[in-house]
C-alpha cells in the first residue's frame, strides 16, 4: 500500500485519487475522490461557483459531496473506485 502523501502534493487534473478526511463527527474516512476546478464543473453543467472548487468524494454508491482531505494516496487501480 502506498504511503499518505500531503493533500498539497496531490494531482489537481481531474485523476482520480484516494483521500483521507475527517467528517463532522471527527472519524476518518477514506474515499475514491477528483479535484474539480470551477472550470472543470462548469463544463460539466449546471450552476458552479468558486465555493464548489475542491476535492469531491463519493461517500457511498450515488452519493458525492465536497471534502477536505488531509492526505492522499495514488488510487489503487484496480477499477473498484466506481
């Protein structure tokens, strides 16, 4: 398994990547998350802001929100992250 890195260092490309963060209760979660630019959500569709810039996880199987990781990891690649 590959070491934590500082979520600083991570791929802001729109790869996917596994990241470490902690929820409103304070536990540590672990997800499959992309760095979306407002750019990058604006092509998507819909109305963005620059407050929906950032990583965004999905925290079960239909389910994504915004997330601030505290680390990160290369995603294992193994095509289980959707």
């Amino acid at each position: 398994m590959a070491a934590r890195k500082p979520i600083e260092t991570a791929p802001k490309d729109g790869s996917k990547v596994t990241v470490y963060w902690k929820d409103s209760d304070g536990v540590m979660n672990e997800s499959i998350a992309q760095y979306r630019s407002l750019d990058r959500l604006k092509a998507a569709g819909g109305d963005w802001d620059e407050n929906d810039t950032g990583w965004w996880a999905y925290t079960d199987g239909h389910t994504q929100r915004k997330v601030k990781p505290i680390s990160w990891r290369p995603a294992s690649g193994d095509g289980d992250d959707e």
